[in-house]
C-alpha cells in the first residue's frame, strides 16, 4: 500500500509540473496571438489531456480534483472581491444588486427551459445546467479592464457584477441540487434556502473580513502585516468552511472577505505600502496559477463524444444563452435604476460583456465529481459557453468599446 501511495504521489507531482510548464506556454501563446489566457489554457488542456497526447489524468471524480476546483473557485471570488470599491457601489448599487439577482435568475429561467427544450433532459437537470454557467467571470475580466481603458463607471460596474453573480450562481446551482437531492422543488422553500445561503454567507465574509483588517491594518499595529500573504489563504479557508458547516454560502463568504479586504483604506485601515504589495503579488500570482490548473484540468476533462452528441442543441444554448438572455437580463436591471443614468451605449456594451470562466467551469467540475444524471452533458456544455464566450465576447471586447465611444 505504501509504495502504492508513493506511486500515485509521483504521477499527481508529474501531472502538477507538465500543468504548469504548459500553463506558462500557454501564457505566452496568449500574449502574442492577443487572447484572454484562458482560452490558451483550455485548448492546452485538451492537447495534453486524455483526448489527445494524455500527459495528465487527473480523474474529474477524484479528491485532488475536487480540492482544486473548490480552492480555485474561493480563491478567485475573494480575488474577485478585491477589485470591487465601495464609491461605485454607492453610485450605481441599485444596478448591480439587480444584475446579482434579477439577472441571474432570469438567464437561469430563459437558459434552462432552452436546455430543456432541446436537450430532452429533466427540467431540473436543465436549471441546473442554466444555473451552472449564469455568473460571469472576474478572472476573465479583470486582465481584460486592465488592458483596456474603459469608462470607469461601466469598467467597475461590469467588474463589481461578475464579483457578486458568481456567488450568486453558485448559490443558486446549489440550491436546485439540493432540491433534485431531495426530490422537493419548493419556490418558497428555495427562496428561503437562498436568503439564508447568501445572509449567511454575507454575515460570516463580514466576520472574517473584519477579524483580516485587525490582524493587517496600522490601525491595529500590523499584528501579522509582515507575513500577511500567509494569513489570506487561512483566512479564505476558513471563511468558506465555517459558512459551510452552518448552511450558509461559503462562495459569498470569501467574496465578501475580498470586498471587505480591497476596501479596508474606506475604514480608515490602512495597509503598510510593502506588506500590501507582497500581499498583492501573493493574491495576483494565485489567483494565476489556479486559473491555470482550473482551465487546463476542464481542457483534459472535456468528453468529446458529448460534445458531438450534443453539439447542436448545445449551440442553441450558447446561441439564446449570449443573444437573447443576457441582453434581456440587463435591460431588466439597468432601466428602472435612473440614479445610475446609463446610456445607450453603456447598456449595448453590458449586453455583450459578459465572459464565462472560471466559477462555472469549477461548478461544473464539482458537479461531476458528485456523480450528479446529467453531469457529462452539462459539462460538455459548459465547456461550450467558456469557449464562445472567451472567443468572441473577449477579443471583441476592446473594438466594440471604441464603437460605442466607451475608451477612456
């Protein structure tokens, strides 16, 4: 048994090290051809995965594989958090607290009874599947933002909505699980179920987003500032395992711990310039190489049997998915706040950016691992949302933006 562990230790230290030397590959590709990483990452994937050259098999059911995707996932929401000011979400709170919402449950509604139409499968399956890839991707986005000088307003609210939608959708996958689990589907009892998920989840982020700022801040004499990076990745932990063990959403805890941890300046918490750029660099540099693990893992997942099974179905998804929900899902959210003012072309510009990445390919990946009818196809899927997305909505992303007079 012994050598068997060991054996199986050195294939995962193998698999790790051609993840990252063809993740950093990958990261070059990406910067020459002009394309969000990540579409590198998942094309990498395939190449060194099963279906093709099969340098890597890490099983989607497996522990390691679960660990990574849940890690992954926590700590890009709490990355994600980060980048969120509290100044926008004072000016245009009324938006983004319906994109969050009323955004998520409508591409989840319009998305899943597409699913359900043209797959065949059981509605919740189909909800399920809607539910899955409904958030967007702060991952995406922010190296995207970075590049491209846009409207502040329109840059931070986009941001500020892929931040909060993705706890949302994960509570939201979460809670139609529960309910196929059951067998009981209950508007109010899932309404109910949501609130005390993301109430939870809120309560328990603001805890240890609090506790973060004492042990970080000037204000508190920098108690652990100096080595500060090596109490995020505990304190991420433990915000998501202790909202967990008490039903909450561990997703919007560490969400709101990176909100409340991007944004400790508004307290009057201050951070010493060097702890904060190690600390920084520490969040940047993880955020990257989970990215990386995440997308190339979904690349050497991807069942290519299904895809083909269902390809055309699985285009009408995307097609609705891109053109109709989402355009709907943000008209719905942006006029009836008229304190934000949105234009036109602020609003068209909302309709097409909207990347899918990380949390759902991570949701996916769990799903499948939990042995859960349906998982291959809302895998194979989900993998075609990423893709469509990442290529057409992200490289697009800059030329409509100087259409729509949106350039800084």
């Amino acid at each position: 048994m012994g050598e068997e562990a060991i054996h199986i230790a050195h294939g995962v230290l193998i698999s790790f090290a051609i993840i990252f030397a063809a993740g950093a590959v990958a990261g070059k590709i990406a910067e020459v051809i002009k394309v969000p990483d990540v579409v590198v990452y998942l094309l990498i994937g395939i190449l060194i995965g099963p279906p093709v050259l099969n340098l890597i098999d890490i099983p989607q059911e497996s522990a390691l594989n679960q660990l990574m995707l849940i890690l992954g996932a926590a700590f890009l929401l709490f990355h994600g958090g980060t980048g969120v000011s509290f100044k926008i979400l004072k000016d245009v709170w009324i938006t983004l607290t319906l994109l969050a919402t009323v955004a998520v449950f409508v591409m989840v509604v319009l998305v899943g009874y597409t699913a359900y139409a043209v797959l065949g499968i059981e509605l919740a399956a189909a909800l399920l599947l809607a539910a899955v890839i409904a958030s967007t991707d702060p991952a995406t986005l922010v190296p995207i933002f970075l590049a491209i000088k846009i409207k502040d307003k329109v840059a931070q609210t986009v941001l500020s909505e892929s931040a909060f939608n993705d706890a949302t959708g994960a509570i939201f996958t979460f809670a139609i699980l529960a309910a196929m689990t059951t067998g009981q589907v209950s508007a109010e009892a899932s309404a109910i179920k949501f609130v005390v998920m993301a109430g939870g989840g809120i309560v328990i982020g603001i805890f240890y987003g609090l506790i973060l700022g004492i042990l970080l801040s000037n204000k508190f004499g920098s108690i652990f500032g100096e080595i500060g990076q090596v109490i995020l990745l505990p304190a991420i932990i433990a915000a998501y395992m202790t909202a967990e063990y008490f039903g909450a959403s561990g997703f919007m805890a560490v969400f709101i711990v990176g909100l409340i941890y991007g944004n400790l300046k508004s307290f009057g918490w201050d951070i010493r310039e060097e702890y904060f750029h190690a600390q920084e660099a520490f969040i940047n540099n993880g955020s990257l190489l989970l990215r990386m693990i995440i997308f190339i893992l979904l690349g050497a997942h991807v069942d290519f049997k299904v895809v083909e099974q269902f390809f055309v179905p699985g285009l009408v998804i995307v097609a609705v998915f891109m053109l109709i929900a989402r355009p709907l899902a943000v008209l719905v959210c942006t006029l009836p706040d008229r304190k934000a003012k949105w234009t036109k072309n602020e609003i068209i510009f909302m309709f097409w950016t909207r990347e899918t990445g990380v949390i759902p390919a991570a949701l996916a990946g769990m799903i499948y691992g939990m042995g859960v009818k349906h998982a291959d196809i809302i895998s194979a899927i989900t993998f075609m949302a990423i893709l469509a997305t990442l290529l057409i909505q992200a490289s697009t992303t800059k030329w409509l933006a100087k259409k729509l007079d949106l350039l800084e």
